[in-house]
C-alpha cells in the first residue's frame, strides 16, 4: 500500500477504530465481570455470617454455641484463609469461638477499628490474615437471643481475597488473548476487505493502461453499480477525444489545401514579374508558405502526439531507417551501430518517431568521421513515476560542439555551417515533436568525439 493510496486510507481507519474498541470493550467487560465476582464473594460471607450468627446467637442462654462447620468445609483446615470467629467487644468478660481453621490466631475487628456500618449494619475491612495473605472480613455485633441488655458479641466471617484476585487475573487473561485474536482477525479481515473492494478500480487501471498501450479502444467488463457511471464517462470521453483529433486533422488538411494553392499562384505570378516588387512579392509569398507550412505541422504534431491508443515498436522502425540513412551517406561510408533494447514501445505515431530518428541520424552521419551510434531502452523508473519513459541516445564520432553552440542549435533555422546541406531545421522538428509528445531534446558532448543527442518520449 503506497502512503497516499485509498487502500491505505481504508485500512489505517478500520485499523485505529479496532485498535480503538477492542481494548475499550475489553475494559468495560472486564470491570463488568470483577464486580460481579467480587458481589458474589461478599454474598457468600454474608450468607456465611448469616448462617453463624443465627446458629450461635439463637441461643437462650448468655453465652454464644458453637455453630456447627457445616457452611464451608475449609472452616475445618487450618489457615485455609476462611475463618470465623465469635468474642465478646470492649474487653467485656465472655466466651470466644473460632472456627479449626484460625487455630490460635485471632482476627482483628472491624468495629474496634472504628470501620463505619453499611445499610444492613455489618462492617467489612480488608486485613492480612494469619498467613501474611489479604482476607475480607465481615462483622456483626449481636447478643446471645439476640436480647440487647446481655453481652455483645462480635461474630466474624473471613474469606481469602486471593482467591478472588486469582479468579480476576484468571479471567482477564483469556479475555486479553480472546481479544487480540479478535484483532488480528479483525485486521485481516480489513486488508481483505480492502483488496477486494477497490479491485475493481485496479481493473480500471488496467485496462487505461491497455488502451494507451493501444490493446483495446475502450473500458470493458462488468464492473460494480457505483463504479460503472465512471466506466461509461471514461468510454464517453475516449470516444470524444477520438473525434475531436479526427476532426482536426480534417480541418488542418482543408485549411493546408485551401492556403496551398493561392499561395502557389501568387509566387508563380510574383517571379513571372522581373521587378523589385515582384521578387519582394514572391519572396514574403514564400515567407508566408514556410510559416503556414511550420504550422500546420505543428496542428498536425500536436493532433496525434493527443491521440490514444497509439503504439510503435522501436525495434521494427530503428532498422529499416539505419540502413536508408546509410545508404544516403553511403559515399561518405558512414556506419551507424544501434541497439535496441527488446519489446520497448514508443506511445505515438510510426511516422513521428521516423522523422525525430531520421533528422538525428542524418545529423549524425553529416558530421560523423566514420561511425554513428544508436542506443533506445527504456528509463529507470523512479518509485514516484507513474508512467515509463523511452530515452533514445544518436552520437556521432564528428568533431562535436561547445556548449555555446549546443545551446544555438536548436533554433528554428540556425545552421552553424553554412556549407554543409539542410534547411536548419532538422533539430527543431524533433525538438517540437519531442515537446508535443511531453518528452524533451537535449544535447551533450559524446565520448566518441562528437555530439550526443539524448531523446526522451514515452513508451508504451
């Protein structure tokens, strides 16, 4: 996922609201599950403090009975953590009961303490026990048959609280382990959720690649409801740009034969005329047929530098045109050595990238000592580069320009020697062509001696 993808954007949202709520949800049952346990604990002392007060309290007599140990088995193992025991407050003289499991040690109060009452009148205090572990204690304070003029007695119930914590710690491990797979899960089932989603945009990627690589005209498939207005808009606007660039080549031929044969009978007449004013006519009549010429070209460049869908293998155009240049510079003996890189395309029309190669290696060949060199493969592509780049290399071994005249040359009709044949205008055609197809022209020293001419287009 690139940083600024949807895809990324999808799944960092889904991601930090399950990063979000899972421990959010697991907090709260958490907190719902401690204080149930810990209500359940307390009902079981209180039952258990219920259970002995009224065994030993409902007696008749003075002093408390023993209440049987029949509530809690563990009340007969010695320092089991659950303890009861039965003895008279405020030092007043009276009978003591604790329960096997105390032994000889003795609980501390809770009403000694000064801990204050609850609702139903008993105190409860969190202490360590006999042990050194932490128990809860309940309390009550009642007289024997319950009468308030005899001895009050404090009756005692303790339970282990590290069996509660036990319990907890127990339960909020699972819990953190259920919820981490639930995570991942939930994770997982985003990234997929993601992927299969927008796969239908990555088809629609796929398939503009393909008709810019000239394979299909127009978007096909099935696609989704919500996508498929933009399948239609996309085939609408193809359909559109097809048109348009038909229809300007239609109105460039017409304007260029309309111009052509006006402008043919005004030279014709003009040189016809021996004076100064037909050879002024007939000269700024030619003026006027270069400059529509020189424009209408560029209409026709920039018409199909426009158009979609149009391919041209390198390899298939470079041969041919190297063994015509070589025959038209055969008396010179130029030889031209080219490599293409196999299968790389250029985005455009055969004809264009003829002329740019064509204009190059002529160039080479004039002022090439012996030899001439051709190289075509694609760019490196950078991380950030959405679309591929041809780069296209024409050297000659001839004796090169300086920087100053590198940086001239490439003016429309500026020719640095005059007695070599060509209009001037050989590089920048290709220059215009190159810029019309957004690529570029540039021009360096070679390391054979001569010029390097670097083209840049792009490929399919």
């Amino acid at each position: 996922m690139r940083l600024n993808s949807l895809a990324l954007r999808l799944f960092a949202t889904s991601a930090a609201w399950t990063l979000l709520a899972l421990p959010l949800a697991g907090y709260i049952i958490y907190s719902l599950y401690r204080e149930d346990v810990q209500l359940s604990f307390d009902a079981q002392l209180r039952k258990l403090l219920t259970q002995i007060t009224v065994d030993s309290m409902g007696t008749s007599g003075d002093v408390p009975v023993i209440p049987p140990n029949l509530y809690e088995p563990l009340f007969e193992v010695t320092q089991s953590g659950w303890y009861w025991q039965i003895r008279p407050i405020d030092g007043a003289p009276g009978r003591t009961l604790v329960s096997p499991s105390l032994a000889t040690a003795v609980l501390p109060s809770p009403y000694e303490r000064k801990f204050p009452t609850d609702k139903s009148g008993t105190r409860w205090m969190n202490v360590p026990g006999p042990t050194g572990s932490t128990i809860r204690i309940l309390e009550f304070i009642d007289s024997p048959g319950h009468d308030p003029d005899k001895t009050k007695y404090s009756i005692v119930v303790a339970g282990p609280l590290d069996w509660f914590e036990a319990t907890v710690k127990k339960f909020r491990t699972r819990l953190t382990s259920a919820l981490a797979l639930v995570g991942i899960g939930l994770l997982a089932a985003t990234v997929f959720q993601v992927r299969f989603g927008l796969l239908p945009l990555r088809r629609i990627e796929r398939g503009l690649a393909s008709i810019r690589s000239g394979e299909v005209e127009r978007l096909e498939g099935q696609l989704p409801a919500e996508i498929e207005p933009l399948q239609t808009e996309l085939n609408a606007l193809i359909e559109s740009n097809q048109d348009i660039i038909e229809r300007a080549r239609t109105q460039v031929g017409n304007l260029a034969h309309a111009l052509k044969t006006p402008l043919a009978v005004i030279v014709n007449e003009a040189r016809d005329d021996r004076s100064k004013f037909g050879a002024k006519v007939a000269e700024q009549a030619q003026l006027m047929r270069d400059q529509i010429s020189h424009y209408l070209d560029r209409a026709r460049m920039a018409a199909r530098a426009g158009a979609i869908g149009r391919v041209t293998p390198v390899d298939a155009t470079v041969e041919p045109l190297v063994r015509a240049i070589e025959r038209i510079h055969g008396e010179k003996g130029i030889e031209i050595s080219f490599s293409v890189q196999p299968g790389v395309k250029f985005q455009g029309e055969k004809q264009d990238l003829e002329e740019m190669l064509g204009n190059l290696l002529d160039n080479a060949c004039k002022w090439g000592k012996g030899h001439a060199y051709l190289t075509a493969a694609l760019e490196a592509q950078t991380s950030s580069a959405r679309r591929k780049k041809l780069k296209i290399t024409i050297e000659d071994d001839g004796p090169g320009l300086s920087a100053e005249q590198r940086a001239k040359i490439g003016k429309r009709g500026l020719r640095l020697d005059e007695t070599k044949p060509g209009s001037g205008l050989g590089l920048s055609i290709v220059s215009d062509l190159a810029v019309s197809y957004r690529g570029r022209l540039d021009l360096d020293a070679s390391e054979h001696g001569g010029l390097k001419a670097i083209l840049e287009l792009p490929a399919a």
